[in-house]
C-alpha cells in the first residue's frame, strides 16, 4: 500500500511538472536594442572648436569672479584666435545662416581682442557682456548640440542697477561681475543671478 501511494505522488509531481513547463509562456532572454547614437548636426572639426572656444569664454569668467585680469587677458586671447579658426563654411546649414554665424564669430572676436584693452576690470566687465551676447547668438545660430549651455542674469551688475549676462555649463550660479573680491560686498553676492534661459540641443 505505501509502495502505491509514494509511486502516485511521484506521477502527480511529474504529471504537474510537465504540465508547468507547456503552459509557462517562454522568457525573453534578449537583451534591450541599444539607443541610437545622436548624431551632431555640425562636423566633428567644427564641435572641437567650438567647444575649445567655449571653454576660453569659461576661463575668462572664471578669471573675472577671481578679478584676476592677468588670466582674464590670457583666456580673451584664446577666445579671439578660436573664433577666428571657427571652420564655420563646414557647417551643415545654408548659406544665410552661415554669413551670420560668421558676423557674429568676427564681432566675437574683435571683441575678445579689445578686451585687454579696457579700463581696469570694470572695463573688462562691460567687454564681458557684449561678449556674451555675442557669444550666445552664436550658439543659437550654428545650433550647438554638444552641451546644454545655460544663460544667466545678474540684476545689479553695474552701478547696482543695471543688468548684464553670461552663460554657462552649469546652472550654478557664480557672478563673474560682482565676483568673490568685491571692495563692497566681498563675496556676499558670488551667488547673485537667476538662470533666465537655456539651450539644449542634446537630447534631440
């Protein structure tokens, strides 16, 4: 009798066993497709540039929170000369767009280069801001996509009431016109500004 009822569990255990595996739907075992890459709207000749001159603009406004003019000159020389280089007749854009580009990237420069040139770091600082402007524009119109560029307001950069901007690759606030040596407010207001804007071009 026992030998009858362990020989019955053992064929329901497989009788419940193999129905398990009929019934079960299969699993996916493949692995998820890979993303498609995004793919630059510029060449790669003209996205190292460019990036290099954004990366001077950064120096330049890291220098101007230092109130440091010595590397202030220094990263506005580098800013010139790639703006210069800017091999914007590669750009994948007609030609009208083109032209602009290649406006804004000579006042850029001009600028950059007269920068050295202005009274003390106050100069400069209004230097910074057409620069800025400038600079800004010309993001927007070759339409850069390699980074999210953001741009930022500081209320009271000039004589405590008058604005001015700069951008960024941060949405961290560091005011490169009231800075962390100001003779007034020292570094109290290293983090005045609001983020107005942004361009990001990354995610398309």
């Amino acid at each position: 009798m026992k030998k009858f009822i362990l020989l019955a569990i053992v064929l329901l255990a497989a009788g419940f066993l193999a129905w398990k595996l009929l019934s079960d739907k299969p699993v996916n075992t493949s692995l998820p497709a890979n993303k498609p890459l995004t793919i630059s709207k510029n060449t790669p000749q003209f996205d190292t540039t460019f990036s290099q001159l954004l990366n001077s603009y950064y120096l330049l406004h890291d220098a101007l929170v230092d109130w440091d003019t010595g590397k202030a000159d220094q990263a506005a020389y580098v800013l010139a000369a790639k703006a210069d280089s800017l091999p914007l007749k590669g750009m994948k854009a007609d030609s009208g767009i083109v032209l602009t580009a290649q406006s804004l990237a000579a006042s850029l420069s001009g600028d950059a280069k007269g920068f050295v040139g202005e009274a003390g770091i106050e100069g400069r600082r209004h230097s910074f801001d057409l620069m800025t402007d400038e600079l800004y524009n010309l993001i927007r119109t070759v339409r850069y996509d390699q980074a999210v560029i953001y741009h930022i307001k500081c209320p009271m950069a000039f004589s405590d009431t008058i604005p001015a901007y700069w951008i960024s690759n941060s949405s961290t606030v560091l005011n490169p016109y009231l800075g962390s040596k100001h003779p007034v407010y020292k570094n109290k207001m290293l983090h005045c500004g609001e983020l107005v804007d942004s361009f990001d071009l990354t995610k398309k």
